[in-house]
C-alpha cells in the first residue's frame, strides 16, 4: 500500500479542521434560515411565486427539505449520547472540539482506527517490520481481529456495571464525560491481579552523585516503571539501567515483568544494587501474544499503574522507563519538578530521529512526530512524566491493549490538555532521553556434552548462570560441538574437561 493509501486511512481531522467545520455549518444553517423564511412566505402564495420566480421557486421547495435535513442531524448531534451517535455512524461529535474533548476520545474514533491505521508499523523503525507480502497478511489480520472485538466489548460492559454498582463516584465519572462504549473498545478496567515476586523500600546507596543520601530527603520520589520481558537481551539491559538508576536519589524502581512466573535470578539482580524496588510478574493475556502488532509491555505497565493505586500514592512522578531507552542523568532532576504532566523530546525516534513537543513562548502548542495517525498526543512513552497528586484526581486511569496508541490513551485517560503541559529540557530543545533499541537474537546454544557440567571447570556454573539469565542453553545433541581451542588450535572437550 502507498503511503498516500495510508494517509487516507486515518482520521486527519484536526481541531482546525473541526473550527472550518462548525464555521462552515454555521453559515449554511443561517443560509436555510433565510431560505426557509423565504419559502415560508412564498408557500402563502404560490401561484403568485411561480409566476414570479419560475424555476428559482423549485429549489426553493427543495431548501426547506435540506434545511429540515440538516435541523434533523444538527438535533441528533446535541441530543443524542455519544454512544448513540457512533452507532448511527454520526461521529464522536462533541468530544471533538478541545474544549470537550477533556476525557472523550471523541473524533479519533471510528471503525477505522480498530483496524488500526495500516502505517502503524511506521512508527518505529525496527528489524522486524514486515514487508511485502507478510505486511498484507497482517493487515489482513488487523482486519479479521475486529470481529474479536465484539466479545470484548460485552465482557467490558459487563465489567462496567459491576464496577458501577461498587462504585460510590458516579458523579466524578459524570464529571469526567465516561464513555464506556468509546473507551470500550480500547479499554479494560484496570483490575489486573497485582503479582509481586519481591520488593525493598529500604536505600541501601550511602552516595548519590556527590552528596550522602541524607542530603536528598525531601525530594519528591520518582516510580520509575520499567515493562520488561524474558530475551537473552533482558538482564544486560536491566544491569545498564539499573546503572544509570544508581545514581538517581529517591528513586522506586518498578520492574513489572510479561512472564507468568517471577525469576529468583531477577530477585538476586534488582536487590544487590540497593535501589528501592518492587519487582512484579504481570504477562500479557494469550489473546493478545498472538496479534501482530502485539500491545508491548502493556500488560506490565497496567500492573504498575494498579500498583499505585492501591497504595494510594498521591505523591511523587510517575515515569514510564523502557528497559532499552539511554537516559540521561538530568531527566531525572527536569521530571521530578512535575506539576501536572511534564513533555519532552526523545530522541532516534522513528523517520525524524525525534519525537516531541513544539514549544512556543514557554508554552507546548503542537507535537514533532512522524506518526500522527489521529492521536492527540503523539508523543513516546518516554516522552513525559506525569504527577501522582493530578493523576489520583482520575479515576478511570488506564492504559489499553491498542499497538501504537498507548501514550496516547494513557493520556487521555487521565484528562490532558495542552494548556496543562509542562515543557521540559529547556523548552524542548535538549534530549534527555535516547529511543536505543537493541538487536534481538535467539537463545544462544552451547553444544557440549552434560558430564563436562561439573565444578571441574567453571562451564558449569557459567553455562548455568546463562540459562537462569535467559542468554543461553546447553544441548548435547544439536548443532556443531561447541568450539574449546588452546593456542589458536581446537582441542578435543576431553583433552581440557576430563
Ligand atoms: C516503543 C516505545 O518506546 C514503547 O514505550 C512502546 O510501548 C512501544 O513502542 C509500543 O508502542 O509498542 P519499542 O522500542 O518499539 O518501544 O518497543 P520495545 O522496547 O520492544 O518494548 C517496549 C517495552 O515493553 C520495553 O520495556 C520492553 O521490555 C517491554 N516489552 C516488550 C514487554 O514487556 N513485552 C513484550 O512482549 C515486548
Ligand atoms: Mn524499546
């Protein structure tokens, strides 16, 4: 497909555009006003009409029709809920406009999106993307996911009323315009069973950069949550990360792992460095593993955002960390004087090498990214920090299951506007934090022979060590023998193990 093909399947309607709309009605409807009065008069005497006006009087008949057509749509549009106007194909109506659109995803829905806009896979340059005919085939399958769609929905629903019924805050969720069928699509309460392997509150650092712990008490603490997931790349990048973490006072490091089970290895990991920690297990549901795109460490993030609230944090950051991203030491210092919702660029992201705010007279006015694709906020997860005190004021907090339009919900969810963005960085115009993406390669496999396992040579425990970090395996069938040499020769196994 062309990329002219994918523009024109997203939504491209913009806030100006919607301004051009409203104007345009406006003008046509007062346009029929005058008609009408006009036509209202020329009924009183129609023949007198015709012969006066002749043809002019037909299409004065039609006006009143339109006029009455429009009347009709324009009275559905203000009266109907939102839910309503989207079945009968109507739009999102209201929540287009800013002033609306507070918690609505309003105009950005549309079937279409379900489908996810084909050039989604543009967003991020990676190995993986596919090409040619594999592309179709997953578009293909975009489309034949939909169909999944209508049970999630019924379960969302269903789920819904339950929570309604608990609820004591219906009037919040009034306030804060709740959609469940637009958010339906896209949005599972967040109820995910919080599964904690390990965790220490206690710092063990005594130095952070140049001054004792003691000296950083009062800050603010930065939840730095980390989605991860098992690849032989995982433990290397967790150990960079937890090195730049090191040297970040009043820091808890969220590691919310996609795997059913909690590593020990990991426990050993995240407890030796000292760092305040809570290390959880939250997989992404089967369903999901299978779709191509598949909704990335969402199902972690999810976890940890339940994590909060159930410690009623309303104080201190909230920041999404990648496991692979570079972050630079002053990010952290720039986020943790968030008031609200702090935004800043990243860089090496996709065809521009950055993704981020427009700054203009110390204010954020529009967004730098090469995928718009009808979001909002089309920024990185890396991209902002958000305030636990504003962010407990949103009860529907969530982050759905929808490739490429995380941040984006995630951010609406919680109610932003541009007027509340904090720029950062000086005003935008430095990076703090690098999209890295490491190379993934499969499981390495060391083909020797199991009796040479053994505390006679260190391959024993060091093969071991690999296989509890996930980097690689021994196998004593397949492949080539693994390759033991001395003096630039290859030796028999025998000859240095036995
Ligand atoms: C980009 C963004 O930086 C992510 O924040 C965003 O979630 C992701 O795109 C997306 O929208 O899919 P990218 O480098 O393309 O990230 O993706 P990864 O780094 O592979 O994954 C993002 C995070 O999710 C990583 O921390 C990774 O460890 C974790 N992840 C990835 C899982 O937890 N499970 C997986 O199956 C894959
Ligand atoms: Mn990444």
């Amino acid at each position: 497909m062309s990329s002219a093909h994918y523009q024109a399947l997203e939504p491209q309607t913009s806030d100006e555009d919607n301004e051009d709309i409203e104007r345009r009605h406006h003008q046509s409807n007062s346009r029929s006003c005058t008609a009408c009065a006009t036509s209202a008069t020329t009924t009183a005497h129609p023949a007198h009409a015709m012969v006066r006006k002749g043809g002019v009087a037909r299409r004065r008949c039609l006006v009143p029709l339109a006029a009455g057509a429009l009347f009709f749509v324009a009275f559905c549009y203000l009266t109907l809920s939102a839910d309503t106007r989207l079945a009968l194909g109507l739009g999102g109506g209201a929540e287009d406009s800013e002033e609306l659109s507070h918690h609505g995803i309003g105009k950005q829905w549309s079937p279409l999106m379900e489908t996810r806009p084909a050039d989604w896979l543009l967003r991020y340059t990676r190995h993986d993307e596919p090409e040619g005919e594999d592309r179709a085939a997953d578009e293909e399958e975009f489309q034949g996911n939909l169909s999944h769609r209508t049970q999630e929905i019924d379960d969302y629903k269903w789920n819904f009323k339950i929570e309604e019924q608990r609820s004591q805050q219906i009037h919040i969720r009034k306030w804060h315009r709740f959609k469940p069928m637009i958010h339906g699509m896209n949005f599972r309460p967040l109820n995910e069973t919080v599964h904690i392997c390990s965790e220490s509150y206690e710092d063990r650092r005594q130095f952070m950069q140049d001054k004792p712990q003691s000296e950083y008490g009062q800050l603010p603490v930065i939840y730095f949550v980390t989605p991860t997931y098992p690849r032989r790349e995982q433990i290397p990048e967790l150990t960079r990360l937890a090195h730049t973490l090191l040297h970040v006072p009043r820091l808890h490091w969220l590691v919310a792992d996609d795997q059913e089970k909690c590593n020990g290895f990991m426990d050993t990991l995240l407890y030796r460095f000292g760092i305040p920690f809570t290390h959880m297990v939250s997989p992404m549901p089967s369903k999901f593993r299978n779709e191509k795109p598949a909704p990335r460490g969402v199902a972690n993030r999810r976890a940890a955002l339940q994590w909060l609230r159930q410690h009623n944090l309303t104080n201190g950051i909230l920041y999404f960390g990648d496991d692979d991203n570079t972050y630079d030491l002053r990010l952290f210092s720039e986020i943790r004087k968030t008031q609200r919702v702090s935004m800043f660029p990243v860089g090496l992201i996709a065809d521009y090498g950055v993704s981020g705010p427009v700054v203009r007279k110390g204010k954020v006015v529009a967004f730098l990214d090469s995928w718009v694709a009808g979001r909002r906020w089309p920024v990185d997860m890396a991209g902002f920090a958000v305030s636990l005190e504003y962010m407990s004021q949103y009860p529907y907090v969530n982050m759905p299951y929808k490739p490429g339009y995380e941040e984006d919900l995630f951010l609406r969810s919680i109610g932003l506007q541009m007027n509340l963005i904090e720029p950062r960085g000086n005003n935008c115009t430095e990076i703090l934090v690098w999209h890295t993406q490491t190379k993934s390669k499969k499981l390495g496999m060391v083909r020797l022979e199991s009796k040479y396992l053994d505390d006679r040579s260190n391959l024993g425990a060091l093969l071991h060590n690999l296989k509890l970090m996930g980097v690689a395996s021994t196998t004593e069938s397949e492949g080539r023998d693994a390759l033991i040499s001395k003096n630039g020769k290859e030796k028999p196994h025998s000859k240095i193990l036995s």
